[in-house]
C-alpha cells in the first residue's frame, strides 16, 4: 500500500463522493445548495477545480459550453460562500433572535434560515445582473 497525508484522502474522498453533487449544483434547491457548499468548504475551491477538468476537459465534450455551466457553478459556490460572512450569529443576536428557547439548535437553524434568504437574493441579483 501506498502511503498518503491524510489530507490528501479526505480530498479524494471527497471528490469521488461529491463531485456529481457539484455538477448539478445549478438544480439544488437554495437551502440545499448552501449547506452543501458549507458542508465542503474545507475543499470546495479545489473540488470546484475538480469539477471543472472533469467537465471541461474529456473527449467529444463542447469545452465552450462546459467552461461557461462552470463558471456559473464557481458563482453560485462564491454566492454560498459569501453568505457566512454576510450573515453572523452576532448580527442576529444583536436583532433580538433567538427568542426565549431558541438556544442551540435551533439559533443555528435560524441562522442557515437567514443564510438563504441572503443567498436567494444574491442569486437574484447576479442572474438579472
């Protein structure tokens, strides 16, 4: 057996695991999209790259339409990406939420819930940009 970082195997996992996911990135609903680009942000510029060679680059494929489906794909990522900084916990503390019992699990889910609603607007705005 060949030995590699474990840094190096949790990426080729990934990429084996998630790579169609991202081809289809553009069909997720919202919610799903940016919890999948969180989920993998560790790795996601690079499995972006991935997808990219991997679409872009095999035979008989239209290369100028792949680049572009690709392109729009590392947008949307970027889109999702830039929630989690747009949103904070701390802005939503600072509006009074949580409320009484929303503690924990639930302030995180109010905060995703917030995350993609930001990320649908983006959205909206880069696809009538």
């Amino acid at each position: 057996r060949l030995k590699v970082p474990t840094e190096y195997k949790e990426f080729g996992l990934l990429c084996t695991e998630q790579h169609m996911n991202a081809h289809r990135l553009a069909d997720m609903r919202s919610g799903k999209l940016v919890r999948w680009v969180l989920q993998n942000k560790k790795y996601i510029n690079q499995l972006m790259e991935v997808v990219k060679l991997d679409g872009a680059y095999r035979e008989g494929i239209n290369r100028e339409a792949a680049i572009k489906e690709w392109n729009y794909l590392r947008n949307l990522v970027d889109i999702a990406l830039s929630t989690e900084k747009a949103v904070t916990g701390q802005q939503l503390i600072d509006l009074g939420i949580p409320n009484k019992g929303e503690e924990g699990k639930k302030f995180g889910e109010k905060l995703y819930q917030k995350r993609v609603e930001q990320f649908i607007k983006k959205r909206k705005e880069y696809e009538n940009g």
